[in-house]
C-alpha cells in the first residue's frame, strides 16, 4: 500500500512548482466563501501565518501574495519592466472601463500615458482648486438647508461621492454633472460590484447570458456610456468650456492634430475611466477621513484648531483604508523577490491594506496617527495610488482636492458619528462602508 507523501507539497497540479510557503489547497477550499465574504481579514490570516512571500495553492495561475514593503516596491518598481497587467483584476474591470489608461496592458499604455500626461499640467491641476471651492458652496448650501431646524443626518459616503463627481467633471471634462451625481454615482457602485463578481466567480458565466447580476451591470454601463456621449457631444459642439484659458483632459482626448487621433471606443473608454476612478476612489478616502475623525475626537479638535493638518489628516486616511486595496501584476518573465523565483506567467498580488500596516514601517500600524505625515510621506511601504512608473496620473490632482476639502469641511461643519463601534467594510473594487456612513452634521459658530 502506497503512502502519500509527507511534507508540504512541491507542486500545485502537474506544472505549478511551489517556491514560496502558504496555505494548503484542502483549507482554502473548505473556507472560501469565507475568503470571498472577507478577503482582507483572510489576506491579514495568511500573512500573519506565512509571512511576506506567499504562495497560494493555485494551479493556473501560479499566484503569490507579497507584503513587505521592500518586495512591493520590486514588484512595482524595481521590476515593473518585468510585470503587465494582464490579471483577472484588470480584465474584469475593463468590462466597465475598456481598455482605458487602468487598464491597458503595457504594450496599449505607454503611448496612453504619453498622450495624457499634459492634461495634468501644473496649471490643471491647479485649476482643480476653483472647482473645489464652487463645489464646497453648493454642500455648504444643500447642508445649511438641511440643518435650518437642528442637526441633520447625512449619508456622509453619498456626499462625498456627490461632491467628487461634481469637482471631476469639471475639471477634466468641463461640463457640470452634480445634476446626475445620484445616477452616476448608483451606476458607478453597480458597475463596480459587477466587476467584483466577475472579478470573485468560481465558474465565471459569461456576460452574455442574461443573470440578474449580469443585466445589473450592462444597465449601469449603459448609464456611464450616455454620460459620456453627452459629454463629447456637448464639447463637439462647442456647448461647454469653448474658451477655456488651458487644454483639459476632454481637449487632449479629442485633438485631431496628434499623429494618431483617439477612436471613439478609445475616448469612451478614457472619460469612464476618469469617471469611475477620478471620483469614487478620492470619495472613499474622503469618507474614511471622517470616519476616522469622528473615530478620534481628539484629532477632529486639533485639525478644527488648524486646518493645516488636513494633508496629514488625508495621508493617514490613505494608509489605513488605500481605496485600491489590491494590485495586481503578470509576470512576463521569471524573477527573484525577496528570495524566492516567481516563475513566468504567475500572478503577484500587492495589498496596500497590508503593506501600509507592516511593522518594518509603521509603528502602532493600526492607530490613527496623522502626525506620521508631519514630514511627508515615507518613500517605503506608502502605496495608496501605486509606485513607479504606472503612479496614477491624477495623484497631486486628488492630495490636492481632497486636502482642500476636509480642511474646508472640518472649519464650517461639525461631522459627527452616529453610532460607535466598527463599520463594515465592503472590499470592492474599493474600500467602502458596507451600508453607508450616516453621520450627523451642524454649522459651527
């Protein structure tokens, strides 16, 4: 009678060599629905067990989880010539997006990013800061009418999602779109959880059989995709920004003088890219902000008492809840990190969720600690809009809106928390309150 063999296993199915620990397959299967209702308490398990390298026990891909900050900024850096973006994450994502400055692999990408860099111009961005502070006078407004007879309760995630559509849309495109800030902001959430179920499924359907999930999803698409029509069609015709003292994003992705003009799926796909993550990414570090803040009183007082400390404020918010909480990456060809061969055709996972709380950096990781930005931020283990040469392209545009926005904020109104205890955080495309954030708003002095 044969014996299995002991000891951890040297191959994942016949072609997959195990080179870094982890998990064991029987375990992972057993638990993941669990894995799938709350991925990033199962990514703190593994780490914590196995360490900064891990292995999950995945056949195809192979598929690797790597959390220190050193091997992040290997992946992300130091081998970015070695890693495309060809992964489940970003397929999944260009159902919504297409093949957009997120998503393009890096063959599409470099010409991308070359043709839009000018669009974030010293003067673009800080042309945001007008657009903020007309979008401030519109909350200001709709929250002073909401507080005439006391304290009010407001969805603090639904306005800070509102307020980010209003601030992008005109920044990047020219045209007000706080008149469909609920619609867009609803297609957006859908759209995303769409992505996520894709992103999560054990037997992926394909998209053209008609689930309930599946028909969700195409309706919300179909709401991004009439947003954008409008949007060309109106600066097509000359109806918005005709005059506009610098080139926006809308100008650099309608120019027919480049060598090779943009195709109208390629100008879709850009505007729904800046859509969705020039808006809902900055709303959910904007509403951790101040779930944070209502969380700690005492560092509410003190940005209260000098709103200097906003940037500090935004930058710990980033750390503890990074809106992309999971990166991922194609290995194009074998390497070495942190001592173990990552072979060719695996998929390496980056969590900033992780590489934000990892000792080697962060003292204290799990507590709200604004002044650990006093001086900036650290070069290593700081990655909430990604390193190296794929950085977002909109970073300096969304430190400097969100900073002008909880500054402003914190000084007129008093955000408080209704309810103590934890939030449930919904790990979709983006770290969000499961329910919503309710808190409850009044003037101050």
């Amino acid at each position: 009678m044969s014996r299995k063999p002991s000891g951890p296993p040297t191959r994942y199915g016949w072609n997959t060599p195990v080179t870094a620990p982890g998990p064991d397959g029987s375990s992972l299967l057993r638990r993941v629905r669990e894995v799938i209702a709350e991925p990033l308490a199962y990514l703190e398990e593994v780490w914590a067990a196995h360490g900064d390298v891990i292995q999950f026990p995945i056949p195809k891909p192979a598929t690797y989880l790597v959390s220190s900050p050193s091997g992040a900024r290997d992946v992300l850096v130091n081998l970015n010539r070695d890693m495309g973006k060809r992964t489940v994450q970003y397929t999944s994502l260009s159902l919504v997006t297409g093949e957009g400055l997120l998503t393009a692999d890096t063959q599409a990408w470099k010409p991308r990013r070359r043709m839009l860099q000018p669009a974030f111009h010293h003067d673009m961005v800080s042309l945001v800061s007008g657009h903020v502070t007309t979008a401030l006078a519109h909350l200001d407004q709709k929250w002073a009418a909401l507080t005439v007879d006391g304290p009010a309760l407001v969805d603090i995630d639904q306005e800070m999602m509102s307020l980010a559509l209003e601030i992008t849309g005109k920044t990047l495109f020219g045209v007000d779109l706080s008149g469909e800030a609920q619609e867009l902001t609803d297609a957006t959430i859908d759209a995303l959880h769409g992505v996520i179920d894709k992103a999560q499924s054990l037997l992926p359907i394909p998209m053209f059989v008609p689930t309930p999930k599946h028909l969700r999803m195409k309706r919300a698409i179909k709401r991004l995709n009439r947003a954008v029509d409008a949007i060309v069609d109106l600066r097509r015709q000359d109806l918005i920004h005709p005059d506009a003292p610098i080139r926006d994003m809308l100008d650099v992705l309608l120019d027919p003088d480049v060598d090779t003009p943009l195709t109208q799926q390629q100008v879709r796909d850009e505007i729904a890219t800046f859509i969705v993550a020039g808006h809902e990414t900055v709303a959910s570090a904007l509403t951790w902000s101040w779930h944070l803040l209502g969380a700690y009183p005492a560092e509410a007082r003190a940005l209260q008492a000098d709103p200097s400390r906003a940037a500090r404020v935004f930058d710990e918010a980033l750390r503890l809840f990074p809106p992309a909480w999971v990166i991922t990456r194609r290995v194009l060809q074998d390497v070495e990190i942190e001592g173990h061969v990552i072979p060719k055709n695996a998929m390496v996972i980056v969590s900033p969720w992780l590489v934000h709380r990892h000792p080697d950096v962060w003292s204290d990781p799990l507590t709200f600690q604004p002044d650990r930005f006093a001086d900036g931020a650290p070069q290593l283990g700081y990655i909430p809009f990604g390193a190296g040469p794929r950085l977002c392209i909109g970073r300096d545009m969304a430190r400097l809106e969100a900073t002008q926005i909880v500054a402003h904020l914190s000084q007129a109104w008093n955000i408080e928390p209704v309810h103590s205890g934890e939030v449930v955080i919904e790990a979709s495309v983006t770290l969000r309150p499961a329910s919503g954030l309710v808190m409850r708003i009044s003037p101050r002095g």
